[in-house]
C-alpha cells in the first residue's frame, strides 16, 4: 500500500493506547477513520479529538464489544455504510488477564479469550471476505511480544497472544492460497505505555475477581490496586504508543509480517527456539 491518502482504516480498541494513536496516525496521512471500543465515554472523547483536528467527515466511531460476533458484524456494515469501503482493519482490542494459571477462574479464562483471541477472529471473519470482493485490503492483528515468548504468571495473556500469533500466519497463508489482494501483519509490541494494567475497569459483570495463590496453595482474591501498581510500573518503562503506530504504517508500506516494536524481541524469540533445539526447559521471557 503506497498511498494512504483518501483511504478507510479500522481501529478496534480505538479509545486509548496504541489504538487511539494508530487512529491518528492513519488520519494524519489523509485517512478517514473508524474507531471501536467498548468503553462509549473514552470512545466519545477519543472520537470528539480526531474529528477536532481532522474533521467531522473523516471521522466515525462506534461502541463495539469485540467478544460479540454480531457487534463487530454491524461495526463493519456501518463502516461500509459510511464510508464505502475499508482498507486497513486493524484488530487491536485487547486486555491483560494473569494469575497463576491453575488458580484463574474458568469466567476469567473465558473473558480474555473472547477479547483477545475471538476479537480478532469476529474482525477477520466481518472485514475479510469484504476487503477480498473489493480486491485490497491490510489486516493488522495485535498480539504481543508474549505471542512469540512465555513468562509466568501471565497464562490466558500468553495463550491468547500465542494464538493470535498462529491465527494471523494462518490467515496471511490462507490469503495467498487464494490469490487475494489482500495482506496480512501481527503485531508482536513489547512494555508499551497504554491502560492494560487497567484491564479490570472492563471486567464484565459476572466475572471473577483476580486471585493469587496463597501459601496453602489456595486461590484468594487480589486487590486489584496492587496489581495495578506493579503492572503500571512496568508499562511506565515502555514506549510512547506513537512509536508503535509509526511502526505499523511503515509496515503497511512495506508489506511486512513480522512488526516488532523493540530491538530485543528477535533475540528473545531465538533463545526460546534454542531452547527447543535442544529440548531444553522453556525459557523465561527477559531471561538470560
């Protein structure tokens, strides 16, 4: 894709974070945009500042819940309702869930995968088929840097980004089988500065609590004010969510697969395979 100009992209988890600044990056280069969240207030306020700088026709936002198959089908006829057509989706919508992963509630399991992984997955299914009948279109999925490395203590969050990883070689495969103009990237960022230590502020109705093992080895409820220090502290120490976006819109350009945020990720990637070279133990994300 050389030229953006003029074109339509799609930002799911659009209200904040890397979403938002790929909503104005993508607009910044002429690009009408549609945004998605589930949060409406964020949503509106995100929406309200695009179309501040870069104007009430290039703009459109829509609540969306991306564990919903028939929200993210009607966030795509609206946006081809509205603006005729849509070049680059990006599948962004995201939240972290950890624990130890024995002692997380099956509804816990249940939420990130539905977000995580079904999101994308309802995103490819409602925007694909559209973009291949037009004959161009760039998918971007988000996983993370835990799609292609482990750590502890972070199990449906590894498990949904490992799968995302996977689904999206899948899809780039499954694109070429068939000859479609279209293409695909993961996004694999690393420590970024974002609200994901805030994932509980979405936590729906009916979904457990947070727990940690205690030294019986029972699960006992977290507060979430703890967890949110510890993780705040870490995404403090990323990058600004612009770097990424500037990352993903050369990406686009290039035609490439693989977007990394971060020098370290390759290497950290190539320890693990070691590892598996030599049927050796997993090895710890970061770790030497």
């Amino acid at each position: 894709m050389d030229s953006f100009a003029g074109k339509v992209a799609v930002v799911t988890g659009g209200a904040s974070g890397i979403g938002l600044a790929l909503a104005r990056r993508f607009a910044t280069e002429g690009m009408r945009v549609v945004v998605a969240d589930v949060e409406a207030e964020a949503l509106d306020d995100a929406a309200k500042g695009l179309t501040a700088e870069f104007g009430e026709d290039n703009v459109f936002h829509q609540v969306t819940d991306v564990r919903e198959a028939e929200a993210v089908d009607a966030l795509a006829a609206a946006t081809f309702e509205r603006f005729g057509t849509a070049h680059v989706v990006c599948n962004n919508a995201g939240v972290g869930v950890g624990g130890m992963s024995w002692t997380i509630p099956a509804d816990r399991w249940r939420w990130i995968i539905d977000v995580n992984l079904m999101g994308v997955v309802h995103g490819i299914r409602a925007f694909v088929p559209r973009m291949i009948e037009q004959g161009e279109g760039h998918v971007v999925n988000t996983a993370s840097v835990a799609g292609i490395v482990t750590s502890p203590a972070m199990g449906p969050y590894v498990a949904t980004k490992h799968a995302v990883v996977g689904l999206t070689e899948s899809l780039f495969l499954d694109l070429q089988l068939t000859g479609a103009n279209v293409s695909a990237s993961v996004l694999c960022p690393e420590w970024v500065q974002t609200r994901i230590y805030e994932s509980e502020r979405n936590r729906p109705d009916g979904v457990s609590e947070m727990t940690m093992p205690t030294a019986s080895g029972d699960a006992a409820p977290v507060a979430p004010e703890g967890v949110r220090s510890m993780l705040e502290t870490l995404v403090s120490t990323g990058i600004d969510p612009t770097e990424v976006a500037e990352t993903v819109l050369t990406a686009i350009q290039e035609d490439r697969f693989w977007i990394f945020t971060h020098d370290t990720s390759v290497e950290s990637a190539a320890r693990r395979h070691r590892a598996i070279e030599t049927d050796g133990k997993p090895v710890f994300w970061g770790g030497a």
